[in-house]
C-alpha cells in the first residue's frame, strides 16, 4: 500500500516552489510540446498551436473557476473570496468547456481545419492531464472513500484506514490513452476519431471509476455534476464518432 503522505511545496533556498502549480505548469508546457509535434507532422503551423495552447491555458482558468465558484458557492463567506484562487479550487470540466469555446473561436476565426486540431489537442490534453494530476497525486488532493478492501494500490491513512486515490486512477488512464493513440495515430485516416475517442475515454472512466470513488463532491441525485456532464459528453462522443465513422 501507498502511505500517505502531503508533498506541498519545495523548499530552494529563499524560494518556495509549490508542488501543485508546479505540474500545472508543466502539463501545459509538455501538452504544448506535443501538440507542437503532432502540428508539424500534419502540416499545420504551429503559431496556431501556441495560440490555441494560450487561449487554453486563460480559458481553462477563469472556466474551472466559475464552475468551481457555481458548484461551492455556499462556502465562499464574501464575495473577495471568489478571487482567492491561490487558495485552490477548480472544476476540470468547467475548465474544458471554456478553453473549447475560445480555442473554437479562434479556429472558426483563422478557419483552420477543425477535426484536425482537435484530434491534436486531445492527445496533447491526455499527456497535460497525466502530468498535471500526479501534482494532484504528491498532495493527496483527491483522496476518495475507504476502500472495502484493502488493496496494493490504496492509500494508508493510518488506523486501518485505507482510501481510493482518484488522482492517480486519472493520471493513469490518460496515459494509457495517451500511450494508444500515439501509436495508432498515423494509423487512424479519418480526421476526429481521435478526439471523439478522447471525449467517449474519459467520460466512461470519469463517470464509472473516478467520480464513483470520489468521497468530498458534492452530489445530485446520487451523482456528482461531473458525472452528468460526463453523461453528456459521452453521448457527445459516441455521436460524433457514429457520424464519423458512416460519413461519405
């Protein structure tokens, strides 16, 4: 078993390097790095891959912001707090649909090939998410419920106490989809299969393994806002897939 333990911050010195941002600022260099090499291969310029990779990063912010805001506005105790985002709290999807939305501006503006880049951005995107939540991971950010059983992979609390960690379930499977795709990818003819693989991947495992060991979400109807997203999304992907798939 994996004992528990909380890797905040570094210590260099007279300077402190917080863990957690540390790897979120590496997800985006690294998902940038990749998509930046997935653009060359497909002949795209890849000035379009840092604009997009930009408008992402301020999307992706101020979006898992508001949603997080939305979600736990009942504990925020004046309206200042709001902007305290140093003190943490992001919802992922929130996050993505806002960065979507400019990224999709941006390539209606500059009409680039849509299926294109969005098969780009979402292998860069699973390599983004594996290196971002192992920061999630080293601060035991996502810790979930005790587990029935106590298996190898669990986290000990101490006093018995053995408990899910959704952080590493997540890094875990999108490197594995990161790891299929790249290799399938110059397999894969059909521009957008990637991406409807990306949408129907992580919403099936976001639903069914991470959010379902998720102990501290708040839950409607039993589930959690980012399962019935991940209901939405899915159905999204697996559309977009069909229409693909049985296109002229």
């Amino acid at each position: 078993m994996i004992p528990y333990f909380v890797l905040e911050y570094i210590n260099l010195g007279p300077v402190k390097i917080f863990v957690w941002g540390l790897f979120q600022a590496l997800a985006f260099l690294l998902a940038w790095f990749v998509a930046n090499h997935l653009a060359k291969e497909r002949k795209i310029d890849t000035d379009h891959i840092l604009n997009l990779v930009l408008l992402s990063l301020v999307g992706g912010f101020i979006g898992g912001r508001i949603f997080y805001v939305i979600q736990y506005f009942s504990e925020f105790k004046n309206f200042w707090d709001i902007f305290k985002v140093w003190e943490g709290g992001m919802v992922f999807y929130g996050g993505l649909f806002l960065a979507f939305v400019f990224d999709l501006i941006y390539i209606l503006e500059k009409k680039i090939n849509f299926w294109k880049i969005v098969d780009i951005m979402s292998l860069a995107m699973a390599f983004g998410l594996f290196i971002g939540r192992i920061g999630c991971f080293l601060i035991h950010d996502h810790l979930g419920v005790v587990m029935e059983r106590a298996w190898f992979f669990g986290i000990n609390m101490g006093n018995g106490v053995i408990r899910h960690e959704t952080a590493m379930y997540e890094l875990l499977l999108c490197l594995l989809f990161f790891i299929i795709f790249w290799l399938l990818r110059k397999r894969i003819k059909t521009d957008g299969i990637i991406f409807a693989s990306f949408l129907i991947w992580y919403s099936f495992f976001r639903f069914l393994i991470i959010d379902m060991f998720r102990s501290f979400d708040v839950r409607y109807y039993n589930l959690t806002i980012s399962q019935w997203l991940s209901i939405l999304i899915g159905i999204m992907g697996l559309i977009i897939l069909y229409k693909l798939k049985t296109k002229k």
